[in-house]
C-alpha cells in the first residue's frame, strides 16, 4: 500500500527531473534550459492534486515519459517540453490556447495531437481507439514528434500497468500488440518495440512469460561461456586486420521466443538463436559499406555461413532505414549463431530509430527509406475523410508489412507493401497512370492489373485514356494511396450523377406522400446503408434505388392503412442489447456473465479461438446486437479491443453446471504399434471424456493426429494435455484455437 509522504515526493519529483536533464543531450543554449524548466514548472502546478492508480503523484508519470523520449529516443527541447506537458490539457484546466501562449504553436499542435478525444461515453463513435490514433497521426503531416512522445507514453504505461485492472490491462494490451509494437517497429525504435511485445505477454499469457523468462534466466550462465568462446577468434581477427569495432550480445526478447517456439511448434530447449552477436565497426561513412563485408569475409574464414540466411539490409535498407549485415554461422560446437554486422551510425539508427536518422541525415543525400515512408504516412492521412476503422486497416496493412522491391523500366527501384499487384504500382508511379493502367508487363511478359509483384519484377504500365476507374478495381489493390485515388476518382465521377438523382428521388417522395427533407434521407441513408449522400444520388440515378428501396426504408412494424410510416409519427424505440448493455456497463463492467447451459446462451462462441469455461474472456457486440465471446489472447480480439474499445465487455464464465464444450488437440508422434490405443485409453477411459473425432496420417514413422474432444473447462483440458504428453511417443501436443480448421 502507496503511503503519502510530501517530503520524499518533492525529493522524488527533483530526481526524475534531474534524470531527465542528465540524459537530455541536445541541451545546448540557456534558453533550452529555461524552456525545459518553464515546462516542468507549468506540469507540477498543473498535476499538483493528481495522482495515478498506484497512489503516487501524477507528475511522475510525464517525468518518466520525458526521460524515455530524451533517453531511449534521443529527442530534443520541443519534444521534452511536449512530453512534460502531455497530459496537462487532458487532465487539467489548461486548454491548448494556455499552452500556444506560453510554449508556441508548435508545442502547442504536438500536445493537441497527444490529446485524447473528449467525451468517452459517446457510443455513437463506432471506435474511440481509431478515432483518437488516426487523431494523433494526423498530426504527423507536420511533425513526427507527436507519435515519438505518445510510444514514450504508452512504453511507461505499460511498464505500470499492475495497478489497472484486468479488463482495462487486456485493452491496453490490445492496443499496444496491434497498433503500437508494430508502429515502433516501422519507426526504426527496436529497442522500444520489443519491450512493449514483452509486456504485452506479460499481461496477456502471464504462464508462458514468466516460464521462458525462468528458462532464460537459468541458462544464461552456459550461454555467456559459450559465447566467449564463439566470439574471441573473432575479435583477435579483427584485430590483426586493423578494424576497429566493438562486440555486444543481444538477448532476444521474450515475445520473439515464444512467437518461434509457436511457429515452429518447438519447446524452448529446440530453440538456437536466443541471442545474435553483434559487432559495431567504427569506420568513416565512405568506408562503411566495404568494412563491414570485409568483416563479413573475416568471419568466414572462421565459421561455415548458412548461405540461405544472409540479409543483406546495407545494399538494400529497411522502409524505417535500418541498415545492417546479418548472417548464421556455425560454431565449433555445432550450434548455429547469429551475427550482425553495422557501423555506429547504423547502429544509432537501429537503437533510437527517426531522431538518429535525422540526426545522421545529409541535405544533400537522396531521399532515404524512412523519408519514403514518411511521405506515404502524409499521404494516407491526406484522405482523412474516411472512416476510422478503413483508415487504421489501411494505416497497418500499407505501414507494419512486409515490403518488396521491384524496378521501373528504367531501372529505379521503387518498394511496396508485400502482396501489392500492377494496379498498386501504377498508382506509385502517378494517379493518372494509375487510373488509365489496364495491364502490365513483367519482365517483358504481358499481366493483368490485379498481377501480384514479387520482389526483383520490373514492372511496366500498360495504359488507356479510355479506362475509368470503377469499384470492382478496389479489390485489386492493397495499398492506401491507391485506395484512396480510386475512391477519389469513383467519387468525382458519381458527383455528375447528383442533380439527375434529386430529381428522381424527389419525384419518388412525392409519389409516396413523404416530406422531402433531410431527416427523411438520412432515415433512406441508414436503410441502404450508404454512408455518403454522392453515392445515393448516383444509385437513384442509376435506377439501383428506387420505390421498393424506399417503401422498404419508411416500412413500419404495425402497419398503417396505406403499409407506409407517415412522415411526421414517432414510434417509442426500445433499448436495444448495445444499449443496456452500455447502460449496465457503466455501473457495473462486469455485467456479462457467461451462462454454460448451450441451450440458454444469448450469445456466440467465436470459432477464431473457440473459448471454453475457465478461458480468460471478453464480450464484443456487434451492429446487429449479436454478442460474441473471445479468448482475451485472441489475435481476433486483440483487434476488436484495440479498436472498438467502447462496444467490449468484461466477462466471466458461470460455474454451476457441468457442461461439455468441444475443444481440439494437436499431436505429432513417432508412429508405433497401441500409439492410438493408448491415447485413447486416456482420454476415454481414464478421463471418461467423448471423443468427436479422431483424424491421424502416418508418413515415414511420423504420425500426425487431430482430436475433438468434449471438456468442461480449461483445467479439464490442460489435465488431459499433461497425461498424452507422458506417452514416451508423443513428441508434440498443443491445443488447436481455431476448430474451423482441423483438417490434416
């Protein structure tokens, strides 16, 4: 228990600033200096009677989050200045005019951006979260700053996320996993990104964290020795050959661990790469590239290569700038080891991201990776009329992917998001040549639009001025700006449809006695679900919306004489599920409770983790008032609390009754006589569990099995687990999340 002692929070609260100027390398002039002061001045009043969950004084918390900017980030005066202030028009009487007038317009936008969207409890806003992402990448057009303070931000709310309570901890999570981890990634801040993954699993699969990191703990010892021994010819060669580098160990993080014993169904026993070795050369920029395949050439000479694992990310830098040599070799000892060859700048670059990059950067250069990525950000938050949720999709699918790279036929490399088709490049190249492409030439074979790249095409566009964009044309591109020119086009097109179509729908009205107002063609909007007014218009026009649509539209459950609601009647609506549901979230989160009598359930089971009783859970209710039920580990869920913050409930299993839930198990065995007996003896027998199914193949002595059984909750699953893993022929079982698809 936090107990308040004024006395020791002053001193604490003058630490954490001290902490904070200590590591603030960019304080050059007085006026920094007083810049900086004026900001923690204006922060303590500000936050003097606040105080976070855990009992400590809020002011701890911008403190902290300045540290990490200026820290783990390296950026300077105006982004310390913004991270003291972050939270001060959130949270206070301070208004964003407050701040312009005492800090400037700059810090001023930065600190709107940060700024939370007001009134939490609107639940007609279909996604708080994307609302207030899209928000604050907004600000991003003009300065980048804001999304660098706001991963600080997160990073130090995840590092005290103990005292929040379950449910809010499982959101937070949510949003860190599938906005902010791959956000940090895409900005170079490596370092920042795989904390926020670990702490993530730290909330979400507590089990797994805490056992690998024990496991980690505990062979750490004989893993230092044998990296002594893997790493001392090295430095003794380099040595002889005059290089001048430095070489450091890096401990894989947790998340990427488990993500691997997942992936490759291993235990973390099987797992070689725990750890890369790095080694940071010290040489002059002209000479960067060569030094580090020389050391590269050194190191073969010592150790085999695994050829299929070279990266080469010097030739051919990241989307975020990250630059790097990496390679597997194999010790003495026949263990595989990986190693990373960069500069110092490279390295600086692949610690701190954007503010070292810039820091780096040449005016003269030619525009980099991170520079490319930035204008597509620009360009996508260019469109910012769309929808929340279309803007994060788009956001995440063109900004965290894989990229490719591909050549124009004269020869310039130009990179995509992995997946994009001749249609995606043609938009790359310019809208025009976008919107008149009808094929492609790829390495001088012709291919339609919706051809899918691959990385070393050389692309030529094919075009027509007689083409027109059309919808069917967006299910042929992944990327955001060609979405958004081909809705742009679409959109411009339709507009020349708009007075035909008032026409037509004003003469419709009139046949059916309806006033011809804007209540009324909202109430037509919403029935054919048409978001945008150009859109109804060009379909009336178009003869797809006409008198059956709108009879439809004005159609009232208790018919009146003419079978049409009249224009001016008002009907009591009742509540619906979203609707009580909010009403009882606010007094009580944990309003869902989860009856286990399958005849009486008011809700559905997601077949994308298939929950059962002693699961963790959410509740997520859809348009349609239908409530879905998710493993709160769900990568489906993961998504859903990340982005419909407002429309998830906290819920709970009811344990009175014993009920069977079908669940499935996957096994991998070394095939031999009983193998099935003995499994089924188990499960049936011992157990006296029903088996649903039982699907096995058998090739060259391995013996692969899928089972659906019938289990009561997660304790009676996790027992029958433990028993078939003792059958000395099983080398590998695991739950299967999606039943959807249990085929071999």
């Amino acid at each position: 228990m936090y107990k308040v002692n004024p006395e020791i929070e002053k001193k604490e609260i003058i630490r954490r600033y001290r902490n904070v100027l200590k590591v603030w390398y960019t304080r050059k002039t007085g006026k920094d200096k007083l810049l900086v002061r004026k900001a923690f001045d204006v922060a303590v009043e500000a936050h003097k009677d606040m105080r976070r969950r855990t009992g400590e004084p809020y002011i701890y918390h911008p403190l902290d989050v300045a540290r990490i900017a200026a820290e783990d980030i390296g950026l300077g005066t105006t982004s310390i200045v913004c991270a003291l202030l972050h939270d001060v028009v959130e949270d206070t009487d301070y208004t964003i005019k407050d701040i312009e007038g005492l800090f400037g317009e700059k810090v001023a936008k930065i600190i709107d951006g940060l700024t939370k969207i007001e009134d939490i409890f609107d639940y007609s806003t279909s996604s708080l979260q994307a609302e207030n992402f899209k928000k604050m990448l907004l600000t991003l057009s003009d300065d980048v700053r804001a999304i660098l303070i706001k991963l600080a931000d997160r990073l130090h709310n995840m590092r005290t996320l103990d005292a929040m309570p379950l449910e809010k901890q499982m959101k937070i999570c949510s949003e860190t996993r599938f906005l902010y981890a791959p956000l940090a990634h895409r900005l170079g801040l490596y370092v920042i990104k795989s904390e926020l993954e670990d702490l993530v699993l730290k909330y979400t699969e507590p089990d797994i964290y805490q056992t690998i990191l024990k496991k980690f703990k505990k062979t750490r010892k004989d893993r230092n020795i044998f990296i002594d021994k893997f790493v001392f010819p090295i430095k003794k060669t380099l040595s002889q050959n005059g290089i001048n580098a430095r070489i450091e160990t890096k401990e894989h993080s947790i998340f990427s661990i488990w993500k691997k014993m997942k992936s490759k169904e291993i235990p973390f026993e099987e797992i070689y790469d725990l750890f890369a070795v790095r080694i940071i050369i010290d040489t002059s920029p002209e000479k960067e590239r060569s030094d580090c395949w020389k050391v590269y050439s050194l190191i073969t000479d010592l150790y085999r290569p695994k050829l299929d694992q070279l990266r080469d990310w010097i030739s051919f830098p990241k989307a975020n700038g990250y630059e790097s040599l990496h390679s597997t070799f194999m010790s003495d000892t026949g263990r595989w080891v990986e190693v990373q060859i960069r500069t110092v700048r490279m390295n600086e670059i692949a610690e701190k991201g954007y503010a070292a990059h810039w820091k780096y950067k040449n005016s003269d250069e030619d525009e980099s990776g991170l520079d490319e990525w930035l204008k597509k950000v620009r360009e996508l938050l260019q469109s910012n009329d769309s929808d929340a949720i279309d803007f994060i999709s788009d956001f995440k699918l063109n900004l965290f992917s894989d990229e490719i790279f591909v050549f124009t036929p004269k020869g310039e490399l130009k990179n995509l998001p992995a997946g994009s088709t001749v249609l995606d490049f043609a938009y790359n190249i310019h809208t025009q040549i976008g919107d008149q492409c009808i094929g492609g030439k790829i390495n001088h074979e012709l291919v339609p639009v919706k051809y899918v790249l691959k990385s070393g095409d050389q692309v030529e566009i094919i075009t027509t001025k007689k083409q027109i964009p059309n919808e069917d044309r967006l299910n042929f591109v992944i990327t955001a700006r060609a979405k958004s020119r081909i809705k742009y086009s679409i959109k411009e097109e339709r507009k020349k449809y708009k007075s035909q179509g008032v026409k037509k729908l004003k003469e419709y009205f009139k046949d059916l006695n309806i006033e011809y107002s804007g209540s009324n063609l909202k109430k037509l909007q919403e029935f054919i679900e048409y978001s945008s007014s150009i859109d109804l218009y060009y379909f009336v026009a178009a003869d797809k919306i006409g008198l059956k649509e709108i009879k439809s539209s004005f159609q009232i459950e208790d018919r009146t004489l003419f079978g049409y609601r009249l224009p001016f009647s008002r009907v009591k609506k009742s509540k619906t599920i979203n609707e009580t549901i909010n009403e009882k979230v606010r007094n009580k989160p944990e309003s869902l409770i989860l009856d286990t009598d399958i005849n009486n359930m008011k809700y559905i089971i997601a077949d994308c983790c298939n929950p059962i009783p002693g699961d963790d859970v959410i509740g997520y209710f859809d348009d349609k008032d239908a409530i879905f039920v998710h493993r709160t580990n769900c990568p489906q869920a993961s998504k859903l609390m990340s982005r419909y913050g407002n429309k998830i409930v906290k819920a709970k299993w009811e344990r009175e009754k014993l009920i069977s839930f079908l669940a499935g198990i996957k096994i991998t065995a070394v095939d031999n006589v009983g193998l099935i007996n003995n499994i089924s003896t188990i499960i049936s027998q011992e157990f006296n569990i029903n088996i649903s199914s039982f699907h096995l193949e058998t090739s060259e002595g391995v013996t692969h099995a899928i089972i659906l059984i019938y289990v009561h909750d997660t304790e009676n699953l996790k027992t029958i687990i433990k028993k078939l893993r003792k059958i000395k022929e099983i080398k590998k079982i695991s739950r299967i999340d999606r039943l959807s698809e249990t085929s071999l």
